[in-house]
C-alpha cells in the first residue's frame, strides 16, 4: 500500500520537506487501510521524542543539507535518533491534517497527491500541541 500511494503523488522529492511527507503520506493512508501502522520499530520511538524530533524537524527543514539526517540512514552516524524518522515527521503531519479537518476525503486527496507539503504542513497545525509552537 505504502508504495502505491507513491504511484499517486504528484512530483519529486526536493528538499527535505516534501521527501519526508512524500513517505509519511505513504506510511499514513497505509495504515488507514491496513489499520496498523507500518513501521512498528520506529513509532514508539517517535511517540516517546516527538516534540524533540519536531524541534530538530523544524530546524532541519530550512536548510538544504540535513536529507540524510531523516531519510534512508541506515549506516549513517550523524542521522537522527533511529534510522529514516523522516517518514515518523511526515506521518504525523499528515495525522494532524487529517484529524483536524471537517472534509475527510479532501484532506485525503490532499496527502496523497502531495502537491503542496508546506501548505499540508501550515494546515495541519502539527506544531501548535508543542508549547504553542509552530512553523516559524
């Protein structure tokens, strides 16, 4: 499931942004119709670091340089906390878009096609459960 939703969004991964909310749209609409969520090892590291995680996220996301810190790390040593914890932030991103909006099915056709992941991000108001704190 995950891997199809990739068939569904629309362009590349082109920054840390939108590569992250490509694969945690993908992990998020999986679990949707799996009803589990897909990457059981690295969620309740996520749960128990999230505001943590979002800190860095935010940080991260304006720089170009900071990919291999969230996505596909396996054998990196400077990537943060458990391997790909980029598919955790754009997860719970896309949760917080979802759970908040009054159109279900619009806010899923949102996700999946990904064409805008700063707009999903402002939208989904995920920062705001962490101090009042926010995209900046």
């Amino acid at each position: 499931m995950h891997e199809l939703i990739h068939f569904q969004q629309k362009g590349s991964d082109s920054d840390l942004l939108k590569s992250c909310m490509r694969e945690g749209a993908a992990d998020f609409v999986a679990e949707l119709a799996a009803g589990r969520h897909v990457n059981e090892q690295n969620k309740p590291y996520g749960d128990s670091h999230e505001e943590a995680l979002w800190l860095k996220f935010q940080q991260d996301i304006k720089r170009t340089d900071r990919q291999i810190d969230w996505l596909y790390n396996y054998d990196e040593a400077q990537r943060v906390g458990r391997p790909d914890l980029g598919y955790y932030m754009g997860y719970k991103i896309a949760q917080a878009l979802y759970q908040s909006a009054r159109d279900k099915a619009g806010a899923l056709k949102m996700i999946i096609e990904m064409r805008a992941p700063a707009k999903i991000l402002a939208d989904s108001g995920y920062g705001k459960r962490f101090s009042n704190q926010d995209v900046k």
